[in-house]
C-alpha cells in the first residue's frame, strides 16, 4: 500500500495538552490515571494512540473527547480552553469539532441510517431540509447511498460503522476519534474501515485511533505510547516488528 | 425561544418513535393515566352538575327577593328566641305594599304574601301525595321566575276573588294527565275541586329541593277558605336594584317594625332573608363534597402518575449508552431533559385523551340511564383535564429526566 507512505503535511496545532493529569477516587483509594501527559496534534495528522489497558489510554481519549475534564493541566482545543469549559460548551464542542466512531458502533437502534447520521446535526440545530440533504451526501460519501432508509439491524457490521462514521463527518469535525473501531468486526471488514479512513486522511480530516492492536495502529503516520498514566513514546511511523521510535 | 421551539418539535418525534416502539409497555402504563383521568374526570362532572343543581334551586327563590320568616334560614343556637315569635301573617303584605307605595324613591317593589301546605291532589284514578301547596296572590309572578309551558299563572281578579283555580308543577301535571292535556280540568284537593288554568315549566329537581315541579299554587283566598289551619306563611318582596340588596334589606326592617309596632328598644321579632343565606350555609356543603372526591380520585391519577415515573426510571436506564452516544454527538443537558419529559407527557397526554373520551361517554350513558343524575360535562372540564394530564406528565417525567440529563457521558457510553 503506497498511500501508507504519503504523509500529507501537517496545518496548525488543533490540540495542545500540556502536563494535564486525571485523578479518580475510587472508595478510598485515589486512581491518578493520566500523571502529566502533554502532547500537540496538528491539523491532517493521522495519529494512534496505543498501549496496554490501565495505561491510561481510554482517560486520555475521553479528555481529547472533551467527554471530561482534566484534574488539572492546560487543554486548548483551536485555541480554545477546554479544561475549564462546563457542560453544555463541551456538548458544542463535541457537537461542532470532534466525530466519534465506537467500537460498539453506537447507533440508535430503532432509527435508519439517515437518522442516525442526521442527529449531530439536529443538536446543532439545522434546519430539516438541509439536515436531510447534508446526511445523505455523507452516507453516499461512505458508499451507503443505497442503505440511508435501512435500520442498523438491517445492516452489516461494516455497514454499521461506516453509518458511524457517516455520523462523525457530517458536522464537519476538525479531528475524528475513532476507539477500536475495528474491534467488532472481523479482520476482511476491519481492513476495508480502515481503507475508509485512510480515504478521510487523504481528503484533509484529522485522525486520532485509540487501540491496542499493531494492525490497526500500524495505519497511522505518528503513534503515541502510553504506559501507567505517562507517554512513553511519540514518534513518526510505525515499525511492527521494533515497535520502536524510528530516527527523525 | 426559536431554538427551544426546534428542540422541542425534534423531541416530540424522539418521544413518538419511542413510543411506537415500545407499544405494550406504552399502552399499559398509559392506562394508569386513563383510569386517573376518567375518574377525575367523572368526579368533576358530578361536581359540576351538583353545583348547578345548587344554582338552579337557589335561582327558584331569585336573587332579588328578601324573604320575611318566623326562623331564619341558617342554623342558630338560641332556637328559644326564635320558637315564642309571633308568626308572620300574610296580611302584613297588604300592610307593607301601602307602605310602600308611600315612601317615595323605595327600593321595594311588591309584597307578596306566600301561605303553604303539604296536601295531596287527585284526578280521577292518579293521586300525588305530598304536594305543596302555595296560597298566594297574582303578583307572585312579579317576585317569581317560573314560567307556564301551558295555560298561565292567575289573574289579579282571581286572586282576589279567591277564585277555584290551580296552577300546577310539571311533575304533578305528568302524574295526573300522562296522556290528557290538563288546562281545564278539575282535580281534587282536600276534597274541593280546583280548576287547572296553568302548568309550570319544567324546572328539574335536585336532591328534591325547592322545585316547582312538584307543587301547585292558588289565590290566597281559596287557600285560606279551605286551609285555614296551622300553615306557614311568608312574606316575599321583591327588590328594585339588586345591587343595593342591603339598603332593601335596611328599608323592609324598617316597615316590618313598623307593622308589628315594636318600639326601639325592643329587637327585631322576625327575620329577613335572601338567597345569599342559604348559599352560604350551602356552599361549604358542596366545596366539601367537591374537595372529598376530587381528593379521592386524585389519588387514583397519582397512581398513574406512579406509573408512568417508574416506566421512565426504566426508559433512562435501558438506554443510559444512548443518552450516552447523544452526549457524545453534542446533546446539551436541556436537550436530554426535554427528551425525557416529552416522552412522559405525551404519555400522559394521550392517556388524558383516551381517558376523556371514555368519561364523555360514560357520561353520555348515565345521563340517558339516569337522566336526575347530576352529571354536567363542559368544555372547561376536558381543558382541565388536559392541563391535568400535561403536568402530571411534567411531574412525574421530571425526576427521571433530570437524571439522564445529569449522567457523565464517559460513564454513560461505558454503560452495558
């Protein structure tokens, strides 16, 4: 695969963490997730975010997700600070910056596809007739054009998760947070998603993959380790048989 | 508001799918509502129709009549004051009508003297026991808002002549001629035959009080040719402006002292009554016959009310991923909240439709089966059932909304 190979160039800084950390209370003792991870991740970048569970790796994704907070440290997203936003501006931001694709798809079980893909647009309140028109484009841009009246039971799991990423991009999001979104899915179809979002790199989207599989992260142009709550390793490329930093 | 207003109308189609989707469920707990809201529904029907049984038997003895009695008409402790007063007799109608006529600017504006008696009435085979029987003059149509359907009330010269005439209730005159028109009969009372020249319109009774369905009314002079023993006798005068009844009441004291020459120091041997009296010892009757079943049948929509909280606790926390994933994509708190609490009250509100229309038709049945019941369905009633319905919606959607509203989307999306 020689697109694998073409790192478009990266535009200005969308994410700047710096030194934040996350601490739970768990009864009474006190979990300290995240220990003061900084990272910057840049428009068009096509990132993976890998590492062994407790690493902290899923907290980390809720943060760059404004799904939650940091206990402390800076968070600026397109200049914006996060880390001190309530509820209802993070929705927005959610809403207007970030696509999320699951690994458990996600989608509302009783709607069709178009449904689906129209709801991040309903929160953002456009009106229905350009709603309508916007989420079919989206869904014939992921090859559903012909499945937009069909519920998710009516579909493969494929199909499922291009109907979610279908629902990611249909705000026009500045990054894509995609958490194992070939986790459900056998190894054939998993590849072909992974096409799918390799497409979305090429046409300009920002990609941040959460996973714990070298296959999978192997796609990405720069991949970040983590291990108990701090960055191991953030380098350019990916070497499966190393897993090792390549020199810059 | 715009934006509110787009909100809410996305919601009512989130709410409408739900529903669709979860029918049996939907339809069960909506039943609970339903049965609330035929059961206040009912129940505010028979309020309503007792309160305008009230009404209609007050409006028999008119707004603007004082009444000159023996007792008064409300309950009274010391009924030894009252036992040893001389009775009133039907001649101080003449009496005060001199009066009246020669006091200039009066707020009066006729006595009529009113004599009764229970008696019952034949004709032919047909007798109606127990009926009343008033002795009276010509003007007590002046001071009266009784109509005849047929014939018409007695003359002047009748009255004074003490004429063998009668003018009938509906109910009487239904008994005595179910298939005859009765103008012109002769029917027996007291062994004497009254000649029928009249019958009142249908009045309608409540709880049998003071309808003139069921009474007859003659010359005084007849009355007392032929029943002159113990009688009650009243004297009722009509009021020029109702807005002054006071005043009136203040004036008639006056001449009534006058006629039984009691000097000024001494009280008032009598009493003068209006309307108001009885309603007000009536009113705290019906109110609490109103607030009792009302509360009654309140209870029996808050079970409902029970229901449908519980089946949302459940709705939010089956889909607690889904509130989740709608957090996710950029659901704001409000937005969920609404979600919620349209689901509920558009539960509740077709709950509070069906439940209408079964109560309208129930009501239908009874007032065909029964047609005295006193059952009145009105246009304010469904409005407030309606309003019932929605915020019986709002409160029992309120707590279940507010938690899915304030779940954090990280533990919500992780939720199996």
């Amino acid at each position: 695969m020689e697109t694998r190979n073409s790192i478009r160039p990266p535009g200005p800084v969308v994410i700047d963490i710096e030194n934040i950390t996350k601490e739970y209370v768990m009864g009474e003792e006190v979990v300290r997730a995240l220990r003061g991870v900084s990272l910057q991740i840049r428009r068009n970048e096509y990132l993976a975010i890998m590492g062994p569970s407790g690493s902290g790796k899923s907290t980390l994704m809720n943060m760059l997700g404004c799904l939650d907070t940091p206990t402390s440290g800076r968070y600026e997203f397109n200049g914006k600070n996060v880390a001190e936003m309530d509820d209802d501006e993070l929705a927005a931001v959610r809403n207007r910056e970030i696509g999320f694709v699951f690994q458990t798809f996600n989608l509302l079980p009783r709607s069709t596809s178009l449904r689906n893909v129209e709801l991040p647009l309903i929160y953002a309140g456009i009106n229905p007739d350009r709603r309508v028109e916007r989420a079919a484009q989206v869904l014939a841009d992921v090859g559903l054009g012909d499945r937009i009246h069909h519920k998710p039971n009516e579909l493969s799991g494929g199909q499922r998760q291009r109907v979610a990423i279908a629902r990611a991009l249909v705000n026009g999001p500045s990054i894509i947070l995609a958490d194992e979104p070939t986790g459900n899915l056998d190894s054939k179809t998993g590849e072909e998603i992974m096409e799918l979002v390799e497409n979305l790199y090429q046409h300009g989207n920002t990609i941040i993959l959460v996973t714990h599989e070298r296959d999978i992260a192997a796609h990405a142009r720069r991949t970040v380790h983590l291990r108990d709550g701090l960055i191991e390793m953030d380098h350019v490329g990916f070497i499966p048989e190393l897993d090792l930093p390549v020199a810059r | 508001m715009k934006r509110f207003l787009y909100e809410l109308g996305e919601s009512w189609k989130i709410a409408a799918a739900q529903m669709r989707s979860n029918l049996t469920r939907s339809t069960l707990t909506a039943l609970g509502v339903i049965i609330g809201i035929i059961a206040v529904t009912l129940m505010g029907t028979a309020v309503n129709g007792i309160s305008i049984g009230f009404d209609k038997s007050m409006a028999v003895l008119g707004d603007d009549v004082l009444y000159v009695t023996q007792w008064p008409w409300k309950p009274v402790d010391d009924w030894w004051n009252y036992r040893d007063r001389k009775k009133i007799k039907t001649e101080y109608a003449e009496t005060l009508n001199r009066m009246i006529a020669a006091t200039p600017n009066s707020n009066l504006v006729v006595a009529v003297p009113t004599s009764n008696f229970m008696r019952s009435i034949k004709y032919g085979g047909n007798q109606v026991n127990n009926v009343f029987v008033l002795g009276t003059t010509s003007d007590f149509i002046i001071t009266s808002t009784i109509d005849c359907t047929a014939g018409r009330f007695f003359n002047e010269l009748e009255s004074r002549g003490g004429a063998n005439v009668v003018v009938i209730g509906y109910d009487v005159a239904d008994a005595l001629f179910p298939s005859e028109n009765p103008i012109d009969k002769s029917v027996l009372i007291n062994g004497q035959l009254f000649k029928v020249i009249g019958v009142n319109t249908r009045q309608g009774t409540f709880l049998g009080l003071f309808s003139w369905d069921s009474m007859v009314a003659m010359p005084l002079g007849a009355f007392n040719k032929y029943f002159s023993a113990k009688t009650e006798s009243d004297v009722r005068v009509k009021v020029k402006d109702k807005t002054r009844l006071a005043d009136a009441k203040d004036e008639l004291t006056g001449l009534m002292r006058r006629v039984r020459g009691l000097p000024p120091e001494k009280k008032d041997d009598f009493s003068i009554n209006e309307q108001q009296a009885f309603k007000s010892t009536l009113d705290p009757m019906k109110n609490s016959i109103a607030i009792a079943g009302l509360f009654i049948t309140g209870l029996s929509l808050f079970v409902g009310a029970i229901g449908i909280m519980n089946i949302t606790f459940v709705s939010v926390k089956e889909r607690t991923k889904e509130i989740g994933t709608r957090k996710a994509l950029g659901a704001r708190r409000r937005t969920i909240l609404l979600q919620f609490l349209i689901e509920s009250t558009a539960l509740c509100l077709l709950g509070g439709f069906v439940g209408l229309a079964f109560a309208y038709l129930m009501c239908f049945g009874i007032g065909k089966a029964v047609p005295s019941f006193p059952i009145h369905f009105s246009l304010g009633l469904v409005l407030i059932s309606m309003i019932v319905s929605i915020l019986t919606g709002l409160f029992s959607g309120f707590a279940p909304a507010w938690t899915a509203s304030r779940l954090d989307p990280v533990t919500a999306l992780r939720y199996e």
